[in-house]
C-alpha cells in the first residue's frame, strides 16, 4: 500500500526546512541536509575507483541512478548519471535524484536491507510498491499539483518550464493534474503547503 499520506507530510517538512522556496527546485538542497547521505555521479565515482563507466553502469544496474545503504555504518551513497547524452536530460536527473531522495527519506533502504543488502550493496530496487513511494515522493516534491494555480500552469510546457520537467515526464503530470482536478478535494495538507509556498516564493 502506497503510504499518500506519510509522503505529502514528508514533502511538506523538506519545504518547510527551507527558508525560500524557488522553481525548479533542486534536489540536491535536500541531500545536503542528510548528514549520513553523499550523492555522486557516475563519473566521480569510476575515477575514484579507477574503473570504467559501463562498469559503474553494470554496479548500479541502472542507466539513470541508484542509491547504496552501508547497513553497518547506516551510511547512505546516490549514484546518478550526470551525462546529459543519451536523452537523460537536466528533466530527467532532477527526477532520478528526487526518485533516490524518496528511496532515503522514506527508508525504504534500510527497510530493504535485511537481509539481502549485505551480499549485494548495490541493491536495484525491484519491489514496484517502493518504486511507486518513490515515483510519488519525486513528483510531489518536483511539482505539486496545488500549487498549479498559483504558479499559473497552463499546460504541460509551463510544467516544463517551471518546474524543470522533461518533455515526457511533464506531459504525463499534465494529464494527471486534469485528472486530479476533477476528483479532489481540499487537504489540510495542501493548504499548508500553498500556504508555505506564499510565504517563501522566491521569483527567479
Ligand atoms: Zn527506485
């Protein structure tokens, strides 16, 4: 069962540690705040350990990203592909880095890790209720329907244009958000963060 609630509130308090708020939002500020938690690219991580990227590529089983729990030290490392080549888009390492972001904050790791983890660390995630946490975790976190309104989305390329999204991901939103619109109600979720979002927009 996807846990909709838990996530929202966990997305409400990651904006809430921050003092402006800004579109696209980046992922990293997060990452930075997690004391147990390094992300990586690809590239960094083949030159420290003298091996090649198709290698790191095979590690992580994964052309966009992975995430790494050390059980032992509870330590966690995010490996993304920062290479923009092969249609992996900014769009898309902002979503594999707020996918893996989900993966940490909601622990989905160490929930994982016994007991297979410890003979395989780099673990790709194969259970697809995480994989739908972590997928819902991104998109709220990256661009949160309620706030559409406010930040004047029209159409799947102002998603694209505001929140940083690829062509793709933001035309799957868009469908969704007409969708949404016509289905839900008001949450006092939601107007917490629309709330938070007026008091800390910051206009780039
Ligand atoms: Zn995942």
């Amino acid at each position: 069962m996807i846990r909709y609630a838990y996530i929202c509130n966990q997305v409400l308090q990651l904006y809430r540690s921050l003092p402006t708020i800004s579109f696209p939002m980046n992922p990293q500020l997060f990452f930075d705040q997690i004391k147990n938690c390094k992300t990586m690219a690809y590239t960094t991580f083949a030159e420290i350990n003298s091996c090649s990227i198709n290698d790191v590529l095979e590690l992580c089983e994964s052309e966009s990203g992975c995430t790494h729990y050390d059980v032992t030290n509870n330590r966690y490392l995010v490996l993304f592909n920062s290479s923009t080549s092969n249609n992996n888009v900014i769009g898309r390492i902002r979503w594999t880095l707020a996918h893996e972001l989900g993966h940490v904050i909601l622990k989905h790791l160490s929930y994982l890790a016994e007991p297979r983890i410890a003979e395989n660390n780099f673990n790709k995630l194969s259970n697809p209720e995480l994989e739908a946490e972590a997928d819902y975790f991104a998109a709220l976190l990256l661009c949160p329907m309620p706030l559409y309104e406010q930040l004047h989305i029209q159409s799947a390329q102002d998603i694209q244009r505001v929140f940083g999204l690829s062509v793709e991901a933001s035309n799957v939103r868009w469908n969704e958000y007409l969708k949404w619109k016509r289905s839900h109600r008001k949450t006092a979720w939601e107007n917490d963060l629309k709330r938070l979002v007026n008091q800390r927009l910051e206009i780039k």
